[in-house]
C-alpha cells in the first residue's frame, strides 16, 4: 500500500516509517522539516506539513491523491512553542479524515492515548478526532496504547528512565503508584500493520498493550536494574506537590512535568491485554523480556542522566543570569562609580554601559525560564557571551591575566551553554 504518515519524524512515527517499509510499504511521511527527516530516510518521500495550518479538508486533498491508506500520529503534550495542542489533536486530523472520505480512502488509521477519558486538554481534543473519525463510512481503526517504550525513546519513558538514574535518592510522585501496561515499539508497530493489511479491525477501538501491569515504582526500578545501577532509597513526594509543580511546568521550563502531565498519570494507563491480544492475535512481551532482550549501552545511560543533567544546568544559567541583573541593578541603586567614565565616555553611554548589562541579563534568565525555544535562548547566550569577551578584551585587556580569571571564566559559562543546548535536543 501507499501511505501517507503524518507525525513521521516523533517516536513513534518514525518507527512506523522502518516497520511500514519492512513490510514492503510504500510511505510518504507528513512532517514539519522535510529536509530534516530525510537525514534519516533518504529513500522516503516527504512533504513540509504543519498541523497548525492544515485545519480544513481543501488543505489536504492535494497530499492524498494515490494514497491508499493514511496512518495519523502526530500529536504534542502541551501547548507551545508555536505549537496549538487544539489544531494539532483536533483540528488538523478531522480535515485531514474529511478529506480521505472526500477522496475515496477507505483505510484510517488513528493513534490516539488509552487515557483518552481524562479531563485534560491533551484527552479532550484527541477525543475530539477519534470521536469524529467513528461517524466517517470508511475502514478506521483507533489505537489507544499504554506508555510504548524502546531504547532511545522520548517522552514518558524518558522520565522515568531520568528517575531512575537519579542519585543517591529516587523521588516517587505519589509514591508511584501510578499504573502502566508498557508495549514495546515492536510489537505496536505490528498490531498497526496487521490493522492495515486485515480488514477484521475495521471500525475497531483498539488499547495496545503489554501483558503485565506496573506501577511507576516498579518501572523506575526495572530500569534502574537495566542500567546498571545500584539500588537506592526511594522517597515518596506528594501529590499536591506533583501538581503545584506541573501547573508551574505550564508556564515555564522550570519543572520537568505539566498539569497535563499529571492529570493523565492520575488517570491511568492501563488496558485489557485479554481483549487486545485475542482481538489481533499479538502477543505482546513483557517489559522485563524486552530489557533483557536489549540491554542498556552507555548511550542509554548518559540519556537517563541527562535527563537531570538538564534541569540542573538550566538552573545554574538561570543563577548566573538572573545574578548578573539583580547585582547589576543592586550595584546601580547603591550609586557605586562606574569604571566607564575612566575612558572619557559621554555619560548618555555610560549610563547605557551601566543599566544595559543588567537589564539583559534578566532579559535572558526570563528566556530560560518561559521560552520554548532553545536555539533562540541558546543563541542569545553565545552572542552575549562573546560581545562580552570582545568589549572587555578591547577596554580591559588586563582582565585576561587577573588571578581570578574573570574572562577566562566566560569559557566556562560558554560550555555550559552548549552542554544545555544539547541536553535538549530530543529530535
């Protein structure tokens, strides 16, 4: 068959692309950076396709001309960074369903969440897609998996991964208690394609799932076990706590979950394997086999850490720069002189040499902590960081042989700043 894919550079996504294609698929992705993705599949048609804008059915006729079935599973935790979690869950994908009955695709497939019943935003509006696709005269099959997990997966799992590495002392939400039935990527991806080539699901809501259910607790320390590590207390942190700080987590990047987040892991996310596995005949692993089946490299385990590494890095630039402006300021409102007129500059410059450092330095800590763009802040950083070396160089060479090394130290601060950057790259 010939497909098209949209969400085919996330996770789960792209693993449908290589398991579509072993299976002698023809896909062609829908994805937000073309060029980007077909780093990665060379050989795979891709067209630039932004959710936010694809909101009625005229927008995708063209895309779905010789297409014979279409798999959508593009989809975002929360709103932000350009991102419209209402175009992208509801929005976009009813067009996109109009549009395959208006051109004769009779083959839907939809990947929505087993949490589907929650009252939060990210349930309501995927709810709001699967509920339309049911009311379409075409072969659709909903999927509604548990937590998926592989090696080098994001999302959920990279969280629980980054628990899991925690030193010293795991901190469990609610003393994790949270339920799971994790599938594997694997076997997900062969319950997709048994949808696709049989038609027995048709006009069927399917929960993927994997045979056994865990708690959070259970996960963490599975994959703790997985790592390498070795076993360390754990401590309970308390749900009113989880959820103070996913509201915080909507507003800024200062906390590692949202209320979104939260309300779904409160909800649950657990399934009927029975009825799943006779429904597609699958026989899903257990996460225990599958860890044993892929152990852990030192890849894994850097991912895990970075996790925490991340939120520990951004705290500290939020230090610096939020330290630099409130001293900068401090050190204004004390009247102390400023070196500046010592090189007979007009006092509208030194007043701009005085009040400019501090006001951008807390220009910056404000970036890092609500911004969702990283190559923004993380190029705003550079730049000052380097003006900073040059003006210094030029006014105060000196300044390169001070005993404590206050140029050489913006080195430091530079590294630490790609070190953030990476750390958040996850596609």
């Amino acid at each position: 068959m010939r497909v098209l894919l949209t969400g085919a550079n996330g996770f789960i996504g792209a693993q449908l692309v290589s398991a579509l294609r072993t299976a002698g698929h023809e896909v062609v992705a829908c994805v937000r950076d073309p060029i980007g993705f077909q780093r990665r599949f060379p050989t795979v048609t891709a067209f630039r396709t932004d959710f936010n804008d694809l909101t009625v059915p005229k927008d995708w006729q063209p895309l779905l001309r010789k297409m014979d079935a279409v798999i959508n599973c593009a989809g975002v935790m929360n709103d932000g960074g350009g991102q419209s979690m209402t175009a992208i869950h509801d929005h976009a994908p009813t067009a996109l369903f109009a549009a395959c009955e208006r051109e004769g695709i009779k083959k839907i497939i939809q990947v929505s969440a087993v949490s589907i019943g929650a009252e939060t935003d990210y349930a309501q509006t995927k709810r709001r897609a699967d509920d339309f696709l049911m009311t379409l005269d075409t072969d659709w099959t909903i999927f509604r998996p548990s937590l998926i997990y592989a090696k080098g997966a994001y999302g959920g799992t990279t969280a629980i991964r980054g628990l899991a590495a925690t030193p010293i002392a795991t901190p469990l939400p609610a003393d994790g208690q949270f339920e799971f039935q994790p599938i594997h990527i694997n076997d997900f991806a062969r319950s997709v394609i048994t949808a696709l080539e049989d038609n027995r699901y048709a006009r069927k809501v399917l929960s993927p799932c994997g045979p056994d259910t865990l708690t959070l607790r259970d996960m963490v320390v599975a994959y703790r076990s997985w790592l390498g590590l070795p076993p360390v207390p754990q401590f309970s942190v308390p749900l009113p706590l989880m959820r103070m700080a996913g509201h915080i987590g909507d507003w800024t990047r200062l906390m590692p979950v949202t209320s979104n987040q939260m309300a779904q892991l409160e909800y649950g996310n657990s399934a009927n394997y029975i009825e799943f596995s006779s429904l597609t005949g699958i026989q899903s692993r257990s996460l225990a086999h599958m860890l044993e089946a892929e152990p852990a490299n030192t890849g894994e385990l850097w991912q895990a850490r970075g996790w925490w590494l991340q939120l520990v890095v951004r705290f500290v630039l939020l230090l610096y720069w939020g330290g630099m402006g409130v001293l900068g300021l401090n050190q204004l409102r004390d009247g102390a002189q400023s070196v500046w007129y010592g090189f007979g500059l007009p006092p509208f410059w030194v007043n701009v040499f005085e009040w400019a450092p501090a006001l951008w330095s807390l220009f910056i800590a404000a970036m890092l902590t609500f911004s969702r763009s990283v190559n923004t802040v993380f190029r705003l950083q550079v730049v000052t960081i380097l003006i900073y070396l040059a003006i210094y160089t030029y006014l105060l060479p000196r300044f390169w042989l001070d005993p404590f090394g206050p140029l050489l130290a913006t080195f430091c601060l530079l590294g630490l700043v790609v070190v953030h950057r990476v750390l958040n790259e996850e596609r």
